[in-house]
C-alpha cells in the first residue's frame, strides 16, 4: 500500500480514478473495519483501486485550537491494518485552515472530482465534512448527482454495534482508559497495543529480583493505572508479560511509567522498538509497605499471568496485524 500527501499524487499514481472512504480512522475498530470492507468490495466489483483519505494533523487542533484526542494507534500500525484490510493507497491530506474552511460542495469539485477523479465513496452513516461540517451523506449525494454521478455511488455504511453500543473511537479511549483492556480487544479487534522504544530505567526492578523493560511510548494513548497481563512482540516472537502502568507509589516514584516484566525469560531490551499488547487488567497498582511486600504482590501477578498464557498461548497473537 501506498502513502501519499496530496490529491495530485494520488491521481497520478492510480491507473483509474478510485473509489474512496474518507474519515480519521483511529484504531480501525470494527465499525472502522465494516466500512473499509464494504468500500474495498465496490472498488473490486468495479476494477477500480481502493483509497482512504484522512486528515494530518486532526481536525480537532485546527477547527477548535485544541489537542487532537489521543490516539489509539500510531500511523504505522495503521498503515498495516489498511494494507491487510486491500486498501491500495492512503491519503493523508494535511489539515489546514485552507482545508478547513473549503465548502462541502468546493471539497466534492475540489478533491473528490477534480482532486482523485473518484468513481464511488464509502462513509460512514454520520460523516461530516466541509466548513462547518455542514456537508453530511445526503449532501454529498446530492452534489455528486448534479455532477453526473448516479446516487449509488454513494453508499453510507451503518454503526457496528457491540452488546448495544455503537463501536466508535471515542467509547475505546473511555475503555482503555479505565484499564477495561479486554472490552477494548472485542471492540477493536485486536488488543490495544502500545509501541516504543525500551529505554534504561533506574534500575529498581534488577535489584528486587523482578527486573523490567520500560517503555518510552509512541505517540499512542495510555491505558488506566493498573497492573495488565500483556504481551511483548518482539524480533517476530511474542513474550508472555505482566506490566505496570503507574507512578510506582512503593518507592515515591514521579510520572507515568510503563514497566514489563516478560515472564521465565531474560531479554536485553534496552534501544529495541517492541509493541506491548494489553490483554487483561490483573489489578489496581497501590502503595505497598515496603519492597518485601510488593515483590511477594508481584509474583502473585506473574501467577497470574502464567495461569492466562496457559489458556491463551501467546502465539494466538502471531499474525494479529497491529500488535
């Protein structure tokens, strides 16, 4: 799959004008999945390429001078999710004040016609677009029709609902946040996983005996404080882990860390790139007497997460795309 940073490019890289879905596709969830599975059968059906548009930087830090919600993935994780999923081209428009303030009807003329010379697009049942998100699925129907297109061009997919909720990317942030790690898996389908580099720490889990790859984390959102049964993907093996996500109060510690403990094995891990996959919230981290304590907490947790691995091998994971 192929990653380009204009309309212009994109065109000229295609060998025929595309079908498209366009959205910010945060974690690719399955309400994301349905859509881009239903999008990539109409390029097919068609003999057409397949590409998603989204927008760099969110849409949120320009139209409401704000932080963009912290992510679910990284660009790299989706980058292979969409290439998995037959996506052939992604298009990541830069998001400006330009952009933002382009009419619904100038983005159709502009980019989707003029732009990629579109034959069809996908969206979701709610998209929103142009100024003022005044453009949604009926307007955009309705300008493509006056530009010749026949309506079925245009298709809106429904929400994935799970247990009665709507899957989006907003209730998994809630859940990862609140450490509900599985409930996040169903909803993503996949585990919420974290990527970074492995960075020298202070050392203190060496010299209890339970010593610890701390993660420096990409640019992807935190789970809840907590104690979780992960696993560690790394140089194409998966690890069974235990890891700690907190502010290590036992010891006065200050900030957030990501500290993982891989199970039975020694790893140098220090400089190497792993992704963390959380499968289960084990439990919450609390401030411990003193070391003898914590240390006899924490092989209770490895217990723990042995009795998990023994009932889901890390190698159910091996070619889960993302983690």
């Amino acid at each position: 799959m192929k990653t380009f940073t204009s309309a212009a490019e994109t065109r000229a890289a295609l060998p025929t004008g595309p079908w498209l879905s366009i959205g910010n596709f945060d974690g690719i969830h399955l309400g994301h999945r349905a859509l881009l599975e239903r999008g990539r059968t109409r390029a097919e059906a068609d003999g057409r390429p397949y590409v998603v548009v989204s927008f760099r930087p969110h849409p949120a830090v320009v139209l409401g001078g704000r932080d963009a919600p912290p992510s679910l993935s990284t660009d790299e994780q989706e980058r292979e999710i969409l290439a998995s999923l037959g996506v052939d081209a992604w298009l990541l428009l830069p998001f400006d004040e330009t952009l933002a303030s382009t009419s619904a009807e100038a983005f159709v003329d502009e980019v989707l016609i003029g732009g990629l010379d579109a034959a069809g697009v996908v969206v979701g049942h709610d998209f929103r677009f142009g100024a003022g998100r005044r453009g949604d699925l009926a307007l955009l129907r309705k300008e493509v029709v006056e530009r010749d297109w026949s309506e079925n061009r245009v298709e809106g997919v429904d929400a994935v609902r799970l247990d009665g909720q709507v899957v989006s990317s907003s209730w998994i942030r809630e859940l990862v946040a609140a450490g509900e790690v599985a409930r996040a898996r169903e909803a993503l389908g996949r585990p919420f996983t974290l990527p970074g580099e492995v960075v020298t720490g202070e050392g203190r889990g060496r010299t209890i005996g339970v010593p610890t790859a701390n993660l420096a984390v990409d640019t992807v959102m935190l789970p809840g404080v907590g104690v979780y049964v992960t696993c560690l993907h790394h140089d194409g093996e998966y690890w069974p882990s235990v890891t700690n996500v907190g502010r290590r109060p036992t010891f006065d510690g200050e900030g957030v860390t990501v500290e993982c403990h891989v199970l039975d094995t020694t790893l140098e891990l220090v400089g190497a790139r792993p992704r963390l996959a959380f499968l289960k919230r084990l439990r919450e981290e609390r401030k411990f007497a003193d070391a003898d304590e914590l240390v006899e907490q924490l092989g209770c947790d490895q217990d723990d997460g042995r009795d998990y691995f023994q009932r889901h091998p890390p190698e159910e994971l091996r070619g889960v795309v993302g983690c």
